[in-house]
C-alpha cells in the first residue's frame, strides 16, 4: 500500500443540539468580536438565532448577504464587510454556498488581494482567520473540506480554491438545524453527498495518482483505506436515508442519517479528491441557473458508465451498499446496478436527467468539455484517465 494521509477540520462536533455549545467553542479561541457569515433566508427562518444566541455576551456582527453558488461579487461584499469590521472569529452559517463564503472572507482578511487570487491547488499562503462553519443543510462538506468554491461571474465558472488552510478550525454539525430546509434543497445536497462519496470511492489509487500529470503540490491524493470507510458509510446513509429527508422534512432520523452522510462524505473527498462529475458540472453551473447538487446528481449516473471498466470491484460495491447488489453473481454484473441504484434514486428525489432540462443548449457543449478537460487536478483523480475532450464531449451528448 502506498504511504498516504489524512486531513480533516481541527475538530468536529456533531449531534442534535450542539449548536449551542457555540459560546464555548469561541471562548475557546479567546474570540471576542464575530462575524456571522449567512443569508436573508436562514435569518428570516431563525436558524440565524441558534447561532447568535450561543454567542451572547461578545460582539457580533452579521452579514446576511450570502447567495447560492456564491458570485465574486457578493464574496468581494462580504470581505468588505468583514474589513469594517475586523473580527477575530469568522463563523459560516448556511449551505456550502455561505460556509464557502465565510472561507474566503476569513482567507482574504488574513492574506488580502482578491479570492481569485487564490483559486487553484494550495495557493493560499498560510492559516487563515479562526473559522466555524456550521452546516445547515446535509450535502457539500465544506464544514471539513478543503475548499472553497464560488462562480467566477466574470469567466461564467465554477471555480475552487483547495488549501490545507481553508479546513475549518471546527465544524459544528447539529442535524437539527438542517429540518427546515425545503425538499428541492434537501434532494440537490443529499445527491451532492452522494457523488462525493462515490467520486472519492472510485478515484486513483494513491500511488497512481502521485505519478500523474500536472503533478505539484495538491490537497487530493487518491484512494486511501480511510476514506474509503468514510465514503462506504455515506453511501449507505444516502441510500437508506436521502428518499425520507425528502418526503419528510421532520424525519429527524433521516436528519440524522443525512448530516453524517454530507460530513464523512465531505471527510472523503477532501483526502480522495473528487473527479469527473464535478468537472463536468462547473462548466454547467457557471452557464446555466442550476443548484450545484441537482448538476452533479444528473451528470453522475452517466459519468459512472464512462468509468466503469475501471473499478468494477469498486462499483459492485456501490451497488451493496445500495442494496441493489445479489451476493451470488460476480462483481461484473453487479458493478452496473450501482448504475441503475442511483438512477432510481434520483428519479425519486426529482433531480433532473437531461442537461436540455436545464436550459442547456447543443451548441454549448464543445465550450462546456474544453474547460472541464482543462481541470487538470480533477481530471487527475478520475478512475479512467486520461478522459480526452472528445469522451467528455461524449458524455455531456448522451446526457443531453
Ligand atoms: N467547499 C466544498 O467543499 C464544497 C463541496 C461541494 C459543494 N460546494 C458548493 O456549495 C454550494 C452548494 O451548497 P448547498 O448545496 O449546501 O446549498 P446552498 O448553500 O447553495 O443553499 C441553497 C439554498 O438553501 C437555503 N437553505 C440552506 N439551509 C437551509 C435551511 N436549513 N432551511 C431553509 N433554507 C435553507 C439557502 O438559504 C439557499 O437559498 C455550491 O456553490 C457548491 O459548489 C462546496
Ligand atoms: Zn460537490
């Protein structure tokens, strides 16, 4: 086995309530002044006050301004705000969209310039303001991960900036905060846990991966046993518990299930790396109006065909883990009901199975496989490699 590491958020507190230990976790960090980095909707929903309350007794100061697959502008609002007001604890509130702008208003008050600056593998310079995030909904991991990823609004992409540093100091993982989060939301995050995991399941192995190109310092490393428990188990959870959060939102249970999925996914991928699916869908999100889970959830099924000869083993698996595979016949033919397990699944939960759905258009695509072959980093943890720009041109056809 190659040598390998793994990396998470300084530490995590996870369970029903947990919220309110908060107070605790700032004087921890001898925090005095706070800046609460969240949206108008988890504000007006009072999930803001689970938050402020705990901090009771030292300055805090919100910005609600945070938008979904954060534009650069709102994020250079953000820093500003932060400037003004000079906090020594950076807490993020909300989805991976707020979490990932707290990320980046904690790392440009600490380093200055632009966050574009710092987009790209392990560009930022050292550690970053003390920084909680505090998951609200139950998909993208951020609250562990190393990234942070916004819409280039000028260049019409997602882009992400990976760096140890962007680990969160702690991560606060109270389930309970996730129940009033609406049906479409739940689905597109829980499907983003899934591809996570699953990405991180049948990426490179480790050794493999250090001797592909680009090469260079990276955050993502490949395969490695730990991870890969992390991703089994997430995948099992989103399986037994994706369609109840769904159908019902007050299912804590399935609350529960869902906020250990996003997190041990998120726990995964941040060590494994992500790979194809999520390559494939920036060009996507950053063109056209759509969540960044509902992206990945109906490009996945089609990215894991493309993949399949490569990791059977790894796929007939899956399919065990979704209780779709039959213990009596080889991995061959279980390795493609992972395939079908997960089509189901996202016909359950209304996720979208053609890109034309979306507002794509045909004339689109070519554009869409250029910049997703150009990043390399993911392309670099892709089970099947190199993908060439026609196979992935390919792939956004059949799913067209
Ligand atoms: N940093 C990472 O590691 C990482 C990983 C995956 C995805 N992402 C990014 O995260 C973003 C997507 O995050 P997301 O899927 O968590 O959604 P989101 O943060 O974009 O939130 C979507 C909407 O749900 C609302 N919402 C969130 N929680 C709620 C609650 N409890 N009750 C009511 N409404 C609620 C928000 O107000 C928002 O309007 C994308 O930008 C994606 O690229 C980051
Ligand atoms: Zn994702």
């Amino acid at each position: 086995m190659s040598p390998w590491t793994f990396h998470s958020a300084g530490s995590l507190l996870f369970g029903r309530g947990v919220v309110s230990q908060l107070g605790a976790v700032a004087d921890r960090s001898k925090a005095k002044k706070v800046f609460v980095v969240t949206d108008e909707t988890l504000a007006k929903a009072k999930v803001l006050d689970a938050v402020t309350e705990p901090l009771k007794g030292r300055t805090v100061e919100v910005f609600a301004g945070c938008r979904p697959e954060p534009p650069l502008e709102v994020i250079r609002a953000a820093v500003a705000a932060g400037r003004a007001f000079g906090p020594d604890l950076v807490v993020g509130l909300g989805g991976g969209s707020n979490m990932d702008t707290a990320k980046l208003v904690a790392l440009v008050l600490a380093h200055g310039g632009e966050p574009t600056d710092y987009v790209g593998d392990c560009r930022v310079p050292g550690p970053i303001l003390p920084l909680v995030c505090v998951p609200t909904t139950a998909g993208t991991g951020s609250e562990v991960s190393a990234a942070a990823v916004f819409t280039d609004t000028e260049k019409k992409i997602k882009v992400s900036c990976l760096s140890p540093y962007l680990r969160p100091a702690v991560a606060v993982v109270d389930p309970m905060l996730s129940v009033g989060c609406p049906k479409t939301v739940t689905a597109d995050s829980g499907i983003d846990a899934l591809t996570h995991a699953i990405e991180a399941f049948t990426a490179v192995d480790q050794g493999e991966f250090l001797a592909r190109p680009p090469g260079g310092e990276t955050v993502y490393q490949g395969k490695n046993p730990l991870a890969d428990l992390m991703a089994a188990e997430a995948i099992t959870l989103v399986a037994r518990y994706l369609r109840r959060a769904v159908a019902n939102g007050n299912d804590l249970d399935a609350r529960d299930g869902m906020a250990l999925a996003a997190t041990l996914g998120g726990l995964a991928f941040a060590n494994a790396g992500v790979a194809l699916v999520h390559a494939m869908e920036y060009p996507v999100g950053g063109a056209v109006h759509v969540s960044h889970g509902a992206g990945n959830g109906l490009l996945l099924p089609y990215v894991m065909r493309y993949n399949l000869t490569a990791r059977v083993r790894e796929f007939a698996n899956i399919a065990l883990f979704m209780d779709a595979a039959d213990l009596s016949v080889p991995d061959v033919v279980n390795a493609p009901r992972s395939i079908e397990a997960v089509e189901n699944l996202r016909a359950d939960i209304g996720i979208p199975t053609r890109l034309r759905d979306l507002g794509v258009t045909e004339e689109m695509l070519p554009g869409f496989a250029e910049k997703a072959f150009s990043i390399k980093r993911l392309m670099r943890v892709n089970p099947r490699f190199p993908a060439s720009a026609e196979e992935i041109l390919g792939i956004y056809r059949t799913a067209f």
